[in-house]
C-alpha cells in the first residue's frame, strides 16, 4: 500500500492494518487536503483518489474516486 498525501512524505506499507503503524490518519495536516492510496492486494490493484475542503472542525466535503475495488466508503469515527 501507498500512501501520497500532496506536501507530505511518500509512505509505503507492505500489510493493511486498521489502526497500525500510521496507515489510517487523524491528522492528514492543513486543510483542504488531496491523498492517493494505492492497494496491490493478491495482484488486484485499487486506487483511492481523495480530495477534501472544508475544515477538520467543521463541514466538508470529501470527493472520492476509486478503481479496481468496486464501491468506495468513508466512515468518520
């Protein structure tokens, strides 16, 4: 898994793991903010396109576009 948060570092991941080492974030930093997460799970590769405004306190709106995993969904703790 990658992880390409514009202005940020590239991380990369060799698992997915809810809640481990970093790969889901509670600070992405300024808002707004644009990320491309990338999976290649068994050879199947899906991409997540992401762009937000608004603020992290606030309303905002979060646009998704994704590619080779079928529906995507956003859950806010």
């Amino acid at each position: 898994m990658t992880v390409d948060i514009d202005g940020r570092s590239l991380l990369a991941y060799n698992d997915l793991c809810y809640n481990c080492g970093g790969q889901d974030y509670s600070n992405l930093g300024a808002w707004p903010w644009h990320g491309v997460f990338t999976v290649d799970q068994g050879g199947i590769l899906t991409r997540w396109d992401i762009t937000t405004d608004g603020s992290s306190t606030g309303d905002c709106t979060a646009i998704v576009y994704s590619s080779g995993a079928g529906g995507s969904d956003i859950v806010q703790p």
